[in-house]
C-alpha cells in the first residue's frame, strides 16, 4: 500500500517509482547519496514490485542497464546522487547513447531553495543546478522538474523519449525537495501515453519497390546488417530475404550475431580486422543493403575506398530509423527511413508481387562462388593460429577456445581491449543476443559490469564476461556485487599486463616508442598484476589461473557449472594483434597495412 501525504496525494519519488512499476520496469540499478534517499525510500515502500540492486560503482548500474536492455529488450532505471555520484555515470550513459540502448538514469539534485547557492555538490558556476548540461550531449534528453506537479509529466515524457524512434538513455533530473512535494493523485497510465505509440514506420513504398529493382538486377548483392536488426526483432525477416535472393550478409562490430554466423550466407565481420570473405565481398559489390549500420571508421576502413567499401561505384541502400545516419559517410543510391524490420517485411511483401525472383536467386551462384574462394583463402590465412601451443597463450587460440567451451545458449559479454577484436574476429554466435559489447563509445568496464545485468537479464542462461586485465582492475569492486546478489557469472580476465591495444598503435604507428601501456614490477621490470585470482578469493569468489590453451575450456565449463561467481585469470601473449583486410588510419601517423589482400580497384 502507497503510503499518501496529509492531502491525498503521491510525492515525487512515489509518482517515479509507480510509473517504472506500470512500464513493468524489474529492477532499478544504482547507488545511495543524501541527494537520492527519498526515492530509495519510495523504492524500499515497493519492494515486493520493483527489486533494488545497490553497486559500488555508479559506471558500473549504468553498463549493467546497457546490458540488460541488449539481452532482455526491457528497458530498466538507475538510480544516483547528486554531485559526484551522478558525474560517475556519464560514461556509461555515452555508451548506451551511441549504441542506441534506452535506460531511464533518475538522478538526484540540491534542492530548489539552494539552486545557485554553491551548496554542497551542487554544479552552479555556470547555471543553477547544472547537472543537466553535463549530459545533454550524452543522452536522448534531460528532463528536470522543479516542482512535485511537473513530475508526472517529466516521468512520462522522459520514457516516450527513450523508448520511441531512434532508442537512447534519457535523464530524469530530480532535486530533492521535488522527491518530496506532493505531486498527483494518481500516476499517468502508460496504457494512454506511451505504451500506444509506434516507431515502426515503413519506407516510403516508391522507395520499395526502387530497393527491390536494385536487388533483382544487382550481379554481386552484399547486406550489411547493424545492431538495428538484433534489437529491433528483424533477424528472422533478414534470414528470409537473405535466403530468398541469395544474397550473402555482413555485419558491423554491434551487428554480430544478427545471422547464425555458421550459416552459408554469413560472411563475418566487415571491418578494418575483418574477414577476407567479409571485406571483399562488400569493397566488390554493385548493391549494397545496409541495414541500421552507421559507416564509423572502424568499420569502413577509415572511410578509405577499396579496403571495406568502394562506394561508388558500388550503389548504396542505406536504410536507417534515423535520417542523420542516411548520407553521413557516403553518398546514397537510395536512402530509405524506416524500421529496418519494417522494411525488410515491405520487401519480402513486394518480392511476392514480382516475377523473376528464383532467376535473379540462381543468378548469384557465379558471386556466391567468388565468395567461397575468398573464405577458403581466409582459413588458410588463419589456421594456424588454431593449432599454436605457445605460452603465454597465442590470443587466436584463446579465443577458439573460448568460442568452443560456451553453450550456445550462452551470453559472451565483452569489455573493450586488443581481446575485443581477436573475439569480433573468431567467435561464432549462434543467436542475436549471445555476443554483445559497447562498439560506439568503446568504454572499458562495460564487460566487467555488463555481464552482471545480462544475468538479471537472463537468469537461467550462462553469463560470460571476457575482459582486459586493465579494464578488470578499474572495476573489480563487481565482484562485491556478485556476492551479495549471488550472481554465478564468470569473468575471463584476458590478461596481457598491458593496455596492449594501445601499445600495439606505438609499435605500429610511433616505431616501437612505448609509454604508459605497460605494466611492470619496479623492481625486476618483469610484467606486473595483482593475483586476479587470489583477489576474486578474497573478495568469496572462486578464482583459478590458467596458463595453457588447452586449460581454457575446461576452465570455463567449471566455471559455469559451479553456479556461482567465478574468475578465471588467462595469461595470454600482448605481442600480437588480430590482421585481416581492411586497414586503420591515424590522421598524421598513417595507415596500417593490410593484412592479407590487397586494395580492391574496380
């Protein structure tokens, strides 16, 4: 029961914390401060109907929202303070944001009365309570009521914005005294706001029936596939256009997972690391489909022309939810706003209208084999990776391995580090939610934390993260959180006692001059870390090392069936780095060579 003020009515905090139980919002995801305990308290009133996990961290409730949402497509709320509590968030907000992933981050504020009064933790030297301008360029919007009637406005408002069109995080900025003043008699009801409304808007059907044309007649048709197609449910429409014309399919770093990977049509990761068969396909195609990918200089191959694209000659099909991506980076045969799966169901419904459909199909058995020459070049290239024994643990290997040991059921969470590229190279999802990791803002931590919500997210599934031995130390307080919430997740500390990837750019970039990426005993100059196992076990986590590749999978498998948080810390090699056939440029320091094949002229 709703405990009421003296005239009847719900304050603030009782108004927020109501309508995240109508959106049917599971958890809310933060951490106590003087500026938030009146909505932990409304929280504490509503146990038995939103459930409250408090973190160590404030970064680590926002990737834990990130992750929930990428594996649950439930969007979920986090709570912080004001002042530094709330400043601790940011970065995880600008992951969630340039991904695309919505949470709701209540954040608390002074009260109005000592707006613009310098009080404590208060941001005012360039306006009063100034904590919105510090996020507004980092998230969908910042909503901040003033006084307790604009709450339930501000609260509803605040998830349309979130949920609708291109998905983001949004701010709800509440100063403490508005927690407390009365704010309504009854909350708004999603079910007349924001639970009626649709994004899903379709391509204008002119422009239908042009992107049909275009795919019939195209000779060498490639798809691109962004993370648009896993999260707005177009994986299974995609599998059938792309079976149905017989069209080979890649994906952006966000995007894996969007086609079984093992599937015939799959081509891999297009990227400056990407696969041969990947890469080439899309730098020789006549039709390009992109499907909800935004052309960033990882995967384009810094926009360089030949490597991933060739764009023109090639004729582009950019179809994006949001019209600022259609045209950022290249020009556009045809660009379509729409709902990818939306689109991908205009198409299938106009390919039936259509003759020829089976002949431009079988039309393709000349490209698809090209294709196939391209992938059996690609193995040879990297077989013997597969098979290298050395120690430290070639980084290939481990990741093969750690690809092989995980069900399929199993959800790959991964941080941000040289690891990220060798398991985009050669892990092999099965499912659209079974790999996921922040690719646009590239946060370390995100894996450390993320798989903590991708449990909540998915109780009876086995929840993996695969992290760097430097973003592993920055938030090794989730293993607290773990513990007290009885998570069994498993960590796989890749640890190369380096930031490798970035020495990796020194070496490659600056002959050889390195600083600051290494880590090293002051004494012996041998590489240094702390025992991450012994820290896991002191922290009531289980903790083993592995130093052989062959221990990797055995490894993993104890970890996940000891249900219960598990570390297992891998030393692996930092000299290498993952080759493939695009490249990376840094404008003034060049550009990397590719690794295999070369630049594609048409």
């Amino acid at each position: 029961m709703l405990k009421r003020s003296s005239d009847n009515r719900l304050n603030g905090a009782q108004v927020i914390v109501d309508y995240l139980i109508r959106e049917k919002v599971p958890y809310a995801f933060g951490l106590c401060g003087h500026g938030n305990i009146q909505f932990i308290d409304a929280l504490h009133e509503r146990q038995s109907d939103i459930k409250t996990i408090s973190v160590h961290h404030e970064s680590v409730c926002g990737f834990m929202a990130d992750a929930y949402y990428r594996v649950k497509g439930q969007p979920v709320a986090t709570f912080t303070s004001c002042g530094p509590g709330s400043a601790n968030l940011p970065i995880a907000l600008a992951g969630a944001y340039l991904d695309s992933i919505p949470f709701l981050a209540v954040t608390g504020n002074v009260p109005t009365s000592q707006f613009n009064r310098g009080a404590f933790q208060e941001m005012y030297r360039q306006g009063a309570a100034d904590f919105p301008s510090t996020v507004r360029s980092i998230c969908k919007r910042v909503y901040q009521p003033t006084r307790g009637e604009q709450v339930p406005q501000a609260v509803r408002l605040a998830w349309k914005t979130m949920v609708t069109g291109r998905p983001g995080p949004v701010v709800l900025d509440v100063p403490f005294d508005v927690f407390l003043e009365s704010a309504a008699e009854e909350t708004p009801k999603p079910e007349e706001w924001s639970a009626n409304i649709s994004s899903r808007c379709g391509a204008d059907p002119d422009g239908v029936k042009k992107a049909v044309d275009m795919l019939l007649k195209a000779e060498r048709p490639v798809i691109l596939v962004g993370q648009a197609v896993k999260l707005g449910g177009a994986t299974a429409d995609l599998l059938t256009l792309a079976e149905k014309l017989q069209i080979p399919v890649g994906h952006s770093m966000n995007g894996i997972g969007a086609i079984d990977t093992h599937h015939p049509l799959s081509l891999g990761l297009v990227s400056r690391g990407g696969a041969l068969q990947a890469n080439g396909a899309t730098r020789q195609a006549d039709v390009l489909l992109s499907l909800g990918a935004r052309f960033d200089d990882r995967t384009s191959s810094s926009l360089i022309p030949g490597y991933s694209f060739t764009i023109p000659p090639t004729r582009l099909i950019h179809v994006d939810i949001d019209p600022e991506e259609i045209g950022r980076n290249y020009p556009v045969a045809l660009g379509l706003m729409a709902d990818v799966r939306t689109f991908v169901r205009q198409v299938l419904a106009e390919l039936e209208t259509r003759k020829g459909v089976a002949d431009a199909a079988a039309s393709r058995k000349k490209w698809l084999a090209t294709i196939d020459g391209m992938r059996q070049e690609w193995n040879r290239f990297i077989a013997p990776g597969f098979v290298d024994d050395s120690s430290p643990i070639h980084p290939q290997r481990a990741a093969a391995e750690i690809d092989k040991a995980l069900p399929d059921d199993a959800i790959m969470v991964s941080d941000i580090g040289v690891h990220h590229n060798w398991l985009l190279q050669f892990c092999k999802p099965k499912r659209p939610d079974s790999f996921i990791g922040t690719m646009g803002f590239g946060a370390m931590g995100f894996g450390v934390a993320g798989v903590l919500g991708a449990k909540f997210a998915a109780p009876d599934r086995p929840c993996v993260s695969v992290c760097g031995d430097g973003a592993f130390f920055m938030h090794a307080n989730v293993l607290g959180t773990a513990v007290e919430y009885n998570l069994p997740v498993v960590w796989v500390v890749w640890n190369n006692y380096a930031y490798a990837s970035i020495r990796g750019l020194q070496r490659g970039y600056l002959d050889g001059r390195e600083l600051a990426t290494d880590f090293k005993h002051p004494e012996t100059g041998k590489p240094y870390n702390p025992d991450f196992a012994a820290m896991a076990r002191s922290a009531g986590v289980e903790g083993v090392r592995v130093d052989r590749a062959a221990d990797i999978g055995e490894a993993i498998r104890k970890g996940i069936a000891a249900n219960k948080p598990y570390l297992i810390d891998v030393n692996i090699n930092a000299d290498q780095n993952p080759g493939g056939a695009g490249v990376w440029e840094l404008p003034g320091l060049g550009v990397s060579k590719v690794a295999i094949g070369g630049r594609y002229q048409p």
